[in-house]
C-alpha cells in the first residue's frame, strides 16, 4: 500500500522537534517510527525531552497504532523523561494520545503535558532544563 501521512523530525538540544499532519496509514507510520528511532539514538545518555506539534494530525487508520505504540516505549527505554504535545484547541487530541501512552507498560514512562502553542510547550521543556539550539527557533520543524 502507498503510504499516506506527512511528519518531520529534527534534534535541537536536548529536544526532539517533530510536526504530524494529516490522516496516516500503517507505512507512513512505520517509516515515522523508523525516523524518529534514528535520531532518537543519538540523544543518549543524557535524559533528553521531546516536542511533538500534533495541531494538523488527523491520526491514522487502526493499524497505525502499533508502530506509535512501540515508538513511544522505545524513545523512553533511549532517555526521554519529558513529552510536550501540542495540540491547539483539539481536546480529542489528548484523548487519542493518552489512548496511545495507556497501550506503553514502561515503569518510568516520560511526563506528558498538553499545551495550545509551541511557545508554551517550549517553555515547559526549558523550565525542565531542556536546552535547544541556539540557532534555532526550537518550537517545531518545518
């Protein structure tokens, strides 16, 4: 099947940036999870912080969920302790999220904290102790 869904992933700091959008299939979300392991392998062994912006996602299809599932378990085995989603206005946004962080059995799962702009999940992360790169705007790619 061809693979439906737009993502991007960047490292700033001590932070892992990435946008979703769109409706995304199984591949799209294989390939995401392949994606964002790559540079989640490189954030070690400090503990490091991510910040998803989940405003334009429209999620996935039902068996979509298993790769984001084992995604989230694995990024917490590499180190991350704190996840920031923001999710605009959308409330069901949370419950879908929370949906997905409930399937996670990990005994030190990350904090997770829902925010409507990038602006203030960054200053959440910032207030954890979470550098992000100077050079950049560190709120989310694209």
């Amino acid at each position: 099947m061809r693979e439906h869904g737009i993502y991007s992933v960047e490292r700033s700091g001590q932070v892992l940036l990435i946008r979703c959008e769109g409706a995304w299939n199984r591949e799209a979300a294989n390939r995401y999870a392949e994606e964002v392991l790559q540079i989640a392998r490189t954030m070690g062994p400090e503990p490091w912080g991510s910040l998803a912006d989940l405003r334009e996602w429209q999620f996935g299809t039902p068996d979509s969920t298993r790769p984001v599932v084992e995604l989230f378990r694995e990024m917490t085995r590499l180190g991350r302790t704190h996840a920031a989603a923001v999710i605009g206005e959308r409330e069901f946004t949370t419950l879908v999220t929370e949906s997905i962080r409930s399937h996670v059995e990990a005994p030190d799962t990350p904090e997770v904290a829902y925010f409507k702009t990038p602006e203030a999940a960054r200053a959440w992360l910032e207030d954890a102790g979470y550098a992000f790169k100077a050079s950049d705007d560190g709120l989310t790619p694209g």
